[in-house]
C-alpha cells in the first residue's frame, strides 16, 4: 500500500481559480498540481498515492468530459469533481453516470468544494484498499494447483466432503484433504470467509 500524501489535481483555464483553489487547499493541508488544459496533465506521471480531480467542465482542446472518457477508457479511475459556471442538467447527468463524486457551479462555497475534495479522497483511499486486497487474494489463489481451485469451486457451492470426492471420484479422506489445503493457503478461517473470498475474485 502506498504511504503517498494525498494530492488534488486541478484543471481550470481560468488562472485565478487555478491559485483560489490552490490557496484553499493549501490552507487545509492538501497538496495540489494545477493544470491550464487537460492535455498538461495527461502528460504528468501517474500519482501513486490518494488523488482525485477538480477538473472544469469547458476547457480549450480537450473538454473536461472527453478527458473524463479518455481517463475511464484507459483505467484510470482517479475520482472527479466537476466545476462549471454553465452548469445544466444534460451535461450534470451525463458526468455523474460516468461516476463524478460531485458537479458544482460556480459560485460555490469553499466548503462544498472541500466537502466533495475529502468525499473523493475517501472513495480513492477505499478503491486502492480494495486493489491491494484483491491483489493479494489473486495471488493465493494462483498458489493453488488446479485440483485445490476445483475443490474450492464444489466446497463454495456449498458440497461436503463426501459429495465433493464423489464428483472428483476419489476418496472422502482424499477430498478432506485437498479441502484443508485450499483454506490454509487462501488463509481462510470459515466456509463464509473462503465465499467472501470468492465473490471478490469474481471466480468462474
């Protein structure tokens, strides 16, 4: 898990709400980048470590949607928060179904605009723990052999040893076994915590 301070990507046109921001956020601790169009910071180095995004709706070149598209096509799930002074609801609805955390119009008050900053922040911060965790469930999966993901299959599906060796045509013992193996290595302590376990990696 990255110990990275978390930082606030800004991207606005408008110089002066550029170094409003900037001034804002620095007053509560927060680092922040700012940026004049979205290309800028399409060029910077990914950021490991909590971010989110203020990012304007009309920018030149690239607009604030294109860019909120380009980032969810590439992978990138940075959260954002939208700022607008043309605000409407066609354009407000669109960004919140692609997943904006918020969509204020200017003007907005300082503390909604960091209201929505630690909301986004916390919903990055829960992202990146849910990765790591999963990262590391996929990788005790792959330490077991193909028999022991077969035998969690059948014991997730709610089978007990003896109707497990019978589909695997082998010995209770034998499946007991193989059934020890794949909660010690997935390091589960219940049949409920091996489910969990399961339906995080999305097994087939």
């Amino acid at each position: 898990m990255s110990s990275a301070e978390p930082l606030v990507f800004v991207i606005d046109d408008d110089a002066g709400v550029r170094a409003s921001i900037h001034r804002l956020l620095k007053s509560v601790g927060l680092r922040s980048e700012a940026f004049a169009a979205a290309q800028d910071f399409l060029q910077r180095p990914s950021h490991d470590g909590p971010s989110c995004l203020i990012l304007d709706v009309r920018l030149p070149g690239i607009s604030g949607l294109e860019l909120q598209r380009k980032l969810i096509q590439s992978g990138v799930n940075t959260p954002i928060i939208f700022i607008t002074g043309h605000g409407d609801i066609p354009t407000t609805v669109k960004a919140m179904k692609s997943g904006a955390v918020e969509f204020l119009t200017k003007p907005y008050s300082d503390q909604e605009l960091l209201d929505a900053i630690q909301q986004a922040l916390e919903h990055d911060r829960v992202a990146r723990r849910r990765q790591v965790e999963i990262a590391e469930l996929q990788h005790r999966f792959e330490r077991l052999t193909a028999r022991e993901r077969q035998v969690m299959k059948l014991v997730i599906s709610g089978m007990p040893n003896k109707e497990i060796a019978s589909v695997l045509g082998t010995q209770e013992i034998t499946a007991k076994v193989h059934r020890s193996q794949v909660m010690h290595k997935m390091k589960a302590t219940s049949l409920v915590e091996l489910c969990r376990m399961a339906e995080k990696l999305i097994m087939d």
